[in-house]
C-alpha cells in the first residue's frame, strides 16, 4: 500500500515526460514564423529575417536557425547581424494553449555583427529600435507598442565576431573574436546590468562590465551608461585604425571607467604603454610610458577635452591638455604639452620612440629637458611644434672637438673639455616635427669647451641629416696668434675668417659647417665657401695693415685656411 502513491507519481512523470517528447510532433513551430519575424522586426526597428523554427522543449523556448537582421540602410545594404541559430525563450503555457508568443530570454550563437562609424558621428546601430532606421513592416494592432513594452529577462551573446569599420575609410577593419556578452533585465524604461568580454586586434583581452539604460529608443547609441573598462596587450600597430605608414605602435594596458548620461561622457583612468613608437625612423621606447587622463566627451558631436593628461616617463614628468575630435577620420588633435625640468636620464630610453638617435656609442649624462608643445592635425600624422630646451648636461661617448677634426687643430678646441664626450650648457631650439620629419630653427648650442653653435637644419623622417651651423668659437683669438708667424696687422682679416668678436650666426661671420650623415652616424663637414666668404669680408682689416704687404698676407691667409681644411702645408 504504502508503494502505490510512488507508483502513481511514477506514472504521472513518465506520462507528463512523454506528452513533452511527442509535443513537437503535434506542434508546428514553424507557424509561428510570421509573428516572430513581425515582433522581432517592429521591436528592433529592422528588417528580421529567420529561417526553420524547432521548439526545444527542455531549454523551455524555441530555436531559429539562419538569423539575419538588417542594417540602416544609409550604412551597408549587407545584413547587420547573422547568426546560425538563436534560440528564443519562451513561456510555454500561452504559447501551447493560447497561441500568444511571449519572449523570456534571448541567446545568440556565433553571430557576426558589422558596426559601422560615420563621418558624422553616428553608428548603424543607433537607429536600433526604432522603426526609422529600417523596415517598417505592416503591424497588427499592439505591434506599434512592441519597441516601448519591450522587456527581455536575459539576453546573451556566445563565441561572436564583431568588424568595426568607418565608412569610407581607407584604414584596416578592427576584428574582434570571441565576443561574449550577457546582460538581464533589458527594457526601455529602466537601467539593467551586463557584462561583455572580447579578444581585440593583436590577441588584447577586453572586458567591460556595468549598467546601461534606459534604452534610447531615438538613438541606441545615447543609452546611458557606467562602466569599468579593462584592456590588455592591446598591440596599437593592429588595430586597424592606425595607418602603418606613420610608425605608429606599442603595447597599450588601459583600466578606467565611463559615465553617461545619455548625453555627455565622462572618462577618468590610466593607460600604460610598452614599446612604444611614434614615428616611422624611430624604435620602440625602452621604459614604459603611463598616462593618467580625466576627459569630457559629447556624445552627438563626438568631440572632447581632456581636462587631465599626466604623463610620466620614470621620473620625468609633462603635462598633455586640449581638444580632440573623433569625428573626423582620422581622429583630430589640438593639444598642448608642458614639460619642466624633466630628468634627461630617464627621457634617454624614451628619445628612439620619437626618431631620436644618438651617436652610436654615446649617452646623456644628467641634465634637464623642458619643453613647449602644441600637437595638432590628425592623430596618425599630427604636427607636433615648439620651444624645446636642455641644459646642462654631457653627451658622453661622443666628441664634436675630435668631430671637427682639422678645425680643432687651428682653434685648440677641446681645451679644459672632455676629450671623449661633449659637455653642452644649453641647447635650445624651435621644432617642427610631422611625417616628412623634424625641422630645426634658432637653434644655439652652448658648450664650455668649444664655444656657441647656431644654426638650422633638417633630420628626415628615415634620420638623415642636413643641418647648416656656424660656431663661434671661445679661445680662438689666442689660437690665431700663433699662427704661421702673421704680422699683427693681419689678424683683422683672420678675424673676418674665424668671425671674431660676433655671435650673431650666419650674417655676421663664424666657423660654418655643416652635419649630414644619420643620426647615428652623424658627418660634421667644413663649409669651405662659407669660410672663402668670411675671408672675403674681412680683406678690408688685411688692407689696413700695409698695402705692401698685403700680398704676404694673403698667401698667409690662404695657408691657414689651407691647414683648416687639413691640406698639406708647404715648407
């Protein structure tokens, strides 16, 4: 007795499990294709597209298989989403006795989405949901409040494949694989929480977890959000939205957050990059290189401030403000950088990254770099241009004196210096840096053993160069008056040569020379018409001390410059 109930539970389950397994026999699933496309369709504001539908009894919902959605078609006439099934799910009772379809639960596999970026700052999916952006099929009554009633208890996306593209951009689609996300509670009237992972261009791990909603049913793309934002290995050169071309790269780590409001975005966080490259003749940075931001953004515009770019290289610390625009394509810049007093022994590894090369063999000692810079036009190709100042510190390893070489001879170059580095008091100029390279203007250059160096010049983006100085060099005076016996009366034109008594540059006499070669390499070459030149100006000191011996003079003249150029003298 005591066994009959279980035996009647027994029955009832092996009943109830057999009405289940036969259920998809007597039901055809498939009739209700129309519905689902129609609601599917008026809800997301798109044209929905689905192939076979199977009830999947013990998941409690119904598969469809060939899922597309339609993109805006001011975007791409190629579908938005595909997927090879979906299954929806569904609350069995209404569906089997009332005919009435009511969706629980959403889940997507292996899809493929296709976000598209136009030039005016809105996305093809900014018009999801709203019936606007797409189709606008024949509803029955109701339908038109599917969008507004919208309420989804859980939706997830498994093993997806995302290609952000701009349209027509010339640039590399960015692929993202193995895109995960699963949010609950979706609905248009209030906030709901998700979370979404992601293996971004150059393998980077990419997660993003928070709130969003309630959903924009004008614009998706305006949905209010808060969210932590963690990124790693991103590899720059990959991403598809730099230009190769530029040399742009590096190893980017990002942790942050984001606010909005539906309508402004704030941002506060800190990126980290390794091996970082911002030119095409130069190499990846050897120190890392942090940023710690607090920006602004408007979402309609796309534009915004950074209010807050704290950049630390080591020690050596600069701060990076100003505006930038996402607009555009590429991405426009108008920033400015302050830096004071930064450690240049901490700035050496950092130098490559921007096309610095020093002498081979050679390295800053101590010294401070400060700097002035705006950074404008597009992000892949900016114009970076300013004062930049270092003083004193000692290029070791490297010597101008020996450089120079015959020109060291005459002049007792070297003297009190370094005979194996160059000791530099200040250097100072104005830069221009964009991708055809770097430009040089007012440069002076101040060293205790040799004197003042001014002058311009040119290092090209691939690190040749072609710089035109003049020296004005200390100690020369006394050099002169020991050479090849001249008679007093003809150091006035020695003076014209050496540019005696004037540190104003090219117009007023000097040593010319020019430097060419490579940055690595670099050539220091004697200007033989600049100093014929200087010559030349000064024959009115050589007249001044004896019109008969002004020819002795000359042909002394002639002999010193002759030892200058390191030729042969005669006896």
């Amino acid at each position: 007795m005591k066994k009959k109930p279980l035996v009647i539970i027994g029955v009832i389950v092996a009943v109830i499990l057999l009405i289940l397994l036969a259920l998809p026999m007597f039901v055809n699933a498939n009739k209700f294709k129309p519905t689902l496309e129609t609601q599917l369709t008026s809800a997301l504001g798109r044209k929905v597209t689905i192939g076979d539908i199977s009830l999947a009894i013990f998941s409690g919902g119904v598969t469809v298989s060939d899922v597309a959605i339609a993109d805006d078609p001011k975007f791409s006439s190629a579908p938005f989403l595909t997927a090879k099934d979906l299954t929806v799910g569904v609350e069995l009772m209404p569906l089997i006795f009332s005919k009435r379809l009511e969706v629980r639960s959403i889940e997507i596999r292996d899809p493929q989405v296709a976000l598209i970026h136009s030039a005016n700052g809105t996305w093809n999916y900014s018009t999801m949901g709203n019936s606007a952006g797409g189709a606008k099929p024949a509803a029955k009554s109701g339908d038109s409040d599917a969008a507004a009633n919208l309420t989804v208890e859980k939706l997830s996306l498994t093993g997806g494949k995302i290609v952000v593209s701009s349209v027509g951009s010339k640039s590399k689609p960015s692929v993202y694989s193995d895109v995960n996300l699963e949010a609950t509670d979706l609905s248009t009237t209030s906030s709901f929480p998700f979370k979404l992972s992601a293996t971004g261009p150059g393998n980077a791990a990419i997660k993003v977890d928070g709130k969003a909603g309630p959903i924009d049913q004008a614009d998706t793309s305006l949905t209010p959000l808060s969210a932590n934002v963690d990124v790693q290995h991103l590899d720059l050169a990959t991403t598809g939205f730099i230009d190769p071309s530029t040399g742009l790269g590096g190893v980017l780590d990002f942790k942050g957050d984001l606010n909005s409001d539906g309508k402004d975005m704030k941002s506060k966080g800190s990126v980290t990059i390794t091996k970082f490259k911002m030119s095409a003749a130069g190499s990846p940075s050897s120190v890392p290189v942090k940023v710690d931001y607090n920006t602004d953004y408007t979402l309609k515009t796309q534009a915004g401030v950074l209010t807050q770019g704290d950049i630390h290289i080591g020690s050596a610390f600069q701060q990076l403000t100003g505006t930038y625009n996402l607009a555009s394509d590429p991405v426009s810049l108008n920033l400015k950088v302050n830096a004071s007093n930064m450690p240049l022994n901490d700035l050496e590894g950092f130098l490559p990254a921007v096309g610095v090369v020093l002498p081979s063999g050679s390295k800053l000692q101590g010294g401070t770099l400060s700097a002035n810079l705006t950074i404008t036009g597009p992000a892949d190709k900016p114009t970076i241009a300013g004062p930049v100042n270092i003083a004193n510190t000692e290029l070791a390893g490297f010597s101008l004196s020996q450089k120079l070489g015959a020109l060291s001879a005459f002049t007792g170059l070297g003297k009190g210096g370094s005979s194996t580095g160059t000791q530099i008091q200040q250097l100072s100029a104005q830069i221009k840096n964009d991708p055809s390279g770097t430009q040089f203007s007012s440069l002076n250059l101040v060293m205790p053993s040799i004197g003042t160096v001014t002058g311009q010049g040119t290092v090209s983006a691939t690190g040749q160069l072609n710089m035109h100085m003049v020296a004005n060099l200390s100690g020369a005076a006394g050099a002169l008056t020991s050479v090849g016996g001249l008679a007093s009366g003809n150091l006035g034109g020695l003076g014209g040569l050496m540019g005696g008594g004037n540190k104003g540059g090219n117009s007023g006499g000097g040593l010319p020379f020019s430097i060419t070669g490579t940055t690595s390499s670099p050539q220091v070459v004697p200007d033989v018409a600049g100093m014929a030149g200087n010559l030349a100006k000064g024959g009115a000191g050589l007249g001044l001390g004896a019109a008969k011996g002004s020819a002795g003079a000359a042909g002394a003249a002639a002999g010193a410059l002759g030892g200058l150029l390191g030729g042969k003298k005669k006896p």
